[in-house]
C-alpha cells in the first residue's frame, strides 16, 4: 500500500509539472496542450500526399478540432458509416479511435474535399452536400470570397438560391444550390472585369490629359 501511495503522488507531482509546463505555452493544462498538438498534427497530415503517418491514432475530439466540426458530425458520419472508426483491443469504454488514413479516405469519397465536414450532423450526412450540389451558408462564403453576411444579402435578393430537395430535418440549415453560387461567382468575376478594362481606359485618359498639360507647360516656359 505504501509503495502504491507514493507511485500516485509521483504521478500527481509529474501531473502538476507538465501541467505548469503548458502554461507557459498558454494552454490551461497538459492534456489541453497534447489535445490541440495531436489536431494540429492530423491537420498537417492531410494537407500532405499519403504517407507511412496514415496509421496513426486519433481521438474524435482532435478529430473534429482539425477538421473545424464537433464531435457530435463525427460519431454521427460513423453511424452512418461514411467515416471508419476503430477501438483499442480491449477497451472498454466508447471511446472511438481513427486513423489519418481513414480520414483521408471519406475525403477522397466526397468531391468537396475538406468542405465535407460541417458543424451540422444532418448536412454531414447529406447526399446532395456531400456530392457538391449543395453548399452552406460558411461554404458559400468561402468560395465567394465574401462574409457569411453577404451570402444572406445575396439569398435575401434572390441571387443566392435556396436548395428545394434536402434530406435534412433542421428547417434552420440553409443549403444553397450549386447552379446558383457558379452563376453568381461568374457575375462577379465579369463585374471585375469591366470594372478594370473601367479602370484602365479612365488612368489613359488622365495620362494623355497629364501629358498635354505637361507639353503645353514646357512650351510656355521655353518661351
């Protein structure tokens, strides 16, 4: 009992330790410190060609972190068997275990790439979303390069379309079609366009006008 005692203050002592060694860092404490290092590691990971790092572990919590969803969108794309998950030997508990590779593998599954994953468990699981026919709100405003507002200016006038067929159960998810998002991305980049060839036929304009103004001032103090 006595030997047992002191292995758990050594563990609290080295606990303590770790934990004062986070903080330096700024995290509250060690395990937060591991957690955001593991997401940032699965992170780099997919943003690299496959190699020997596709077998390591991580938890749905690391998972969710790199991927900026929730834990809830990543047991539920399990449920529905569009993300593999695995246990430890043994394990008990219900913690659930996934490898880079397997992450890779529903992303390489779904033409939206990384835009695969949402914070709502009933997009994630959207057949429409995942085959790209459909975008949130936060997708729209990434691939228009503008804020989440103005994607619900765009919605209010029209422009935007919302999708009519959609397998989701929250009426709060808005989910904007495709055709309509391309075409106003190709408004936006014609309005662009002419807004340039605007541009530059008003500074040649101004350029000649200088360079009149200019020659007329030289002649005038030549003479």
């Amino acid at each position: 009992m006595k030997n047992r005692h002191n292995g758990w203050e050594a563990r609290r002592l080295n606990r303590e330790k770790d934990d004062l060694v986070a903080k330096v860092f700024g995290y509250p404490d060690n395990r937060s410190m591991r957690h955001a290092r593991n997401a940032e590691r699965l992170r780099a990971i997919l943003k690299t060609p496959p190699d020997n790092d596709e077998s390591e572990l991580f938890v749905t919590r690391e998972v969710a972190d790199a991927l900026d969803s929730t834990p809830k969108v990543i047991r539920w794309l399990v449920y529905c068997h569009h993300l593999a998950a695995e246990k430890l030997p043994g394990e008990r508990a219900r913690k659930l275990w996934f490898r880079a590779g397997a992450v890779r593998k529903y992303f390489d599954n779904s033409r939206r790439g990384f835009h695969a994953i949402t914070r709502s468990p009933t997009v994630a699981e959207n057949p429409h979303f995942r085959a790209g026919m459909v975008f949130t709100k936060d997708a729209a405003a990434v691939e228009l390069n503008i804020t989440k507002r103005g994607v619900e200016y765009y919605l209010a006038r029209g422009i935007l379309k919302k999708a009519q067929s959609s397998t989701s159960s929250n009426k709060r998810v808005v989910l904007i079609t495709r055709e309509s998002l391309a075409a106003l991305a190709w408004k936006r980049i014609e309005k662009a366009e002419r807004d340039y060839k605007d541009a530059a036929r008003r500074y040649n304009l101004a350029a000649e006008k200088r360079k009149k103004i200019c020659g007329a001032n030289r002649d005038s103090g030549q003479h």
